[in-house]
C-alpha cells in the first residue's frame, strides 16, 4: 500500500473517531439546558463527561496535526477556507473548556446560569459548522490553480451546506441524549433524555433523508458505490437507533446512533478518495492524495511514529473510560459541578 493512501486511511480513522467521541459530548453539551431542568441535574449531566470531554477533543487535535504533516496543502487551503468559521468554532470551544473548570466556582445562580449558556452554545455551534464543513469538502469549493481559496465566509453558507449543518447538530444532539441514558441512574433524567432523543432524532432522521438527496444532487458522491452504501446503512442503522430508544433499548439504540456516525463519516472519505478538496472551478484543481502530500521520506518518518504513538493513546483511552464506567447518581454532581 502506497503511504499516501495509508495516510488517507489514517485520518480517516482519526475524523471517524472523533465525531464518534465527540458528537455525544457536543450533544450533550447542546442538551444541557433542555434535560437539566435544575443546578443539581445540569450537575448530573456535566460529570457524565467530565472525565472524557477534554480527551475527545484530542482526536481532533490529531487529525488536525496528521492533516498538517501528511498533505500540508490541504491543511494551507482548508484553514484558509474555513478561517471565519474556524475562529468562530475555536471561540466556541475556548467557552466551551473555561465553562466546565469555572461552572462550579462560585454557588451564585447567574454565574451557572451563564456557564451552562457558554457550554450548550460552545457544543452547538461547532456541531453545526463540522457539517457545514463536510458538505463544503464534498461539494467543492472555489479554488484555483495554486490552491488558493477564491471565496468568502457568507460563500460557504448554501442551502446544502446548512442542511448538511442542521442534520449534524441533530444527530449529535439524538448521540447525546442516548449516552446520557446509559450514563445516569435518576429514572426522571433518563426518562427525559429518551423524549428528547425521540424528539430530535425524528428530525434528524427528516434532515438526513434531505441531506442524502442533496449530497446526491450536488456532489459527485453518488459515483461512489461504497460511499452511497455507507450512507444507506447508515441511515439503517439510525432509524435502528431511534426504534430502540422507543422501545427503551437504550444501549443498542446508542450503539446504532453511534454506527450511523461512523458510516456516514466514512462515506464522505469514501466519496472523496483519491481527492482531499475538491475546486468547485476545475477537475484539475483537485487537490488530491498525490498533489498535495508530504514527500515519501516525511511520510515514511511519520508512519514510524504513528505506528508507536496510536496504540498508545488508544490504550490510554480506553482505560479513561473502564475507570469511569459507572453510572452517575446525583451525589456525584455534588462538588466540582
């Protein structure tokens, strides 16, 4: 296997596991306010990933950086591209962090008040941009010959776009509320948290049907035979999802939820390949695995290193999880927050 393509694999592992993680923390984040109806069940909430929050985001940090090292023309075009939208992301997150160490600092009411604000917008917003981002890879975007991006912010916002926005808000948020049901033991949270996966995941399985027409309408992904059967098992597998949760099956209906994420992800890689960017403007712009790359000897560095390194974070990572496996009662919000 050439390195290149070993390094297309690689992130695209890296991006699976990250919206994986990730899209129950900012769905429950995003929840907050809805499920959490008092200080001490917004308490509950917020320990359920407290423990793991920070870690998630590691993927994306890592993805970023093999981005970066693998196809540095990728990671110059694209953080050009999304430069608004990143530093609106990066604010979000920013709040997002200080809201959880700050949150339990004080006992006043405003102060929480605001906090829980900070966390349900920083979980929100970048939820909507990750999928206003993805659609805008696999539609294409306005870049030249010297992979130079040749548009602006308010030229990312399209009705796909914000379809593809709005459809991974909701599923995060449908994530969230399902994790939520595996990770607390008061019935009234747990009750609550499947009405609101209910609630969202109907919509979200409306947008995901919208998404699919439009991704097929205005991409080149239908090409693709793996990456429409990806989608359609991931679609599967959603509808799986929220048939369980109303049948209060919640650990399969968190396992199909998170199933339908890793499809999707990988039918969007699937779509993409052998391209990383796609210019709206011309096929020979593309930038692609080949064009874009770090030389064969950066590469091979790289594999060495990551050969090393992965299998350690992942071993880390799943030892985070068995430590705090157990299910969060309300003496557990107690303290921190």
């Amino acid at each position: 296997m050439e390195l290149t393509v070993l390094w297309f694999i690689l992130i695209t592992v890296l991006f699976t596991g990250f919206f994986f993680l990730e899209g129950f923390d900012y769905g429950v984040g995003t929840l907050l306010p809805l499920v959490g109806r008092s200080d001490s069940q917004r308490g509950q909430l917020l320990r359920t990933i407290g423990p793991v929050w920070d870690g998630n985001e590691v993927w994306m940090i890592t993805a970023g950086g093999a981005l970066f090292a693998a196809f540095p023309h990728v990671y110059a075009t694209m953080f050009s591209a999304f430069y608004l939208a990143l530093f609106l992301m990066l604010v979000a997150l920013i709040l997002r962090g200080t809201a959880f160490e700050l949150r339990g600092k004080l006992e006043c009411p405003c102060w929480r008040k605001f906090w829980d604000g900070a966390i349900c917008f920083g979980s929100a917003v970048p939820a909507f941009l990750w999928g206003v981002a993805v659609t805008n890879l696999i539609a294409g975007l306005p870049i030249d010959a010297n992979m130079h991006y040749q548009g602006g912010f308010f030229d990312l916002l399209t009705p796909y776009t914000i379809v593809g926005g709005l459809t991974f808000l909701l599923v995060f948020a449908f994530h969230g509320a399902a994790f939520l049901s595996l990770r607390l033991t008061d019935d009234t949270l747990i009750m609550r948290s499947r009405q609101y996966a209910l609630r969202f995941g109907s919509l979200a399985a409306l947008a995901f049907v919208l998404c699919f027409i439009m991704t097929l309408q205005n991409t080149g992904l239908g090409s693709s035979r793996g990456a429409v059967l990806a989608l359609a098992l991931a679609g599967l597998f959603f509808i799986l999802g929220l048939y369980a949760m109303l049948k209060l099956s919640f650990r399969p209906g968190f396992i199909c939820g998170s199933l339908a994420i890793v499809c999707t992800t990988v039918a969007f890689f699937l779509g993409l390949f052998p391209n990383l960017m796609v210019s709206s403007l011309s096929p020979l712009w593309n930038l692609t695995i080949e064009n874009a790359s770090s030389t064969e000897y950066t590469l091979s560095i790289m594999t060495v290193a990551a050969l090393v390194l992965v299998p350690i974070v992942l071993i880390y990572q799943c030892w985070t999880y068995w430590v705090f496996r157990q299910r969060v009662s309300p003496h557990d919000a107690e303290g921190h927050y």
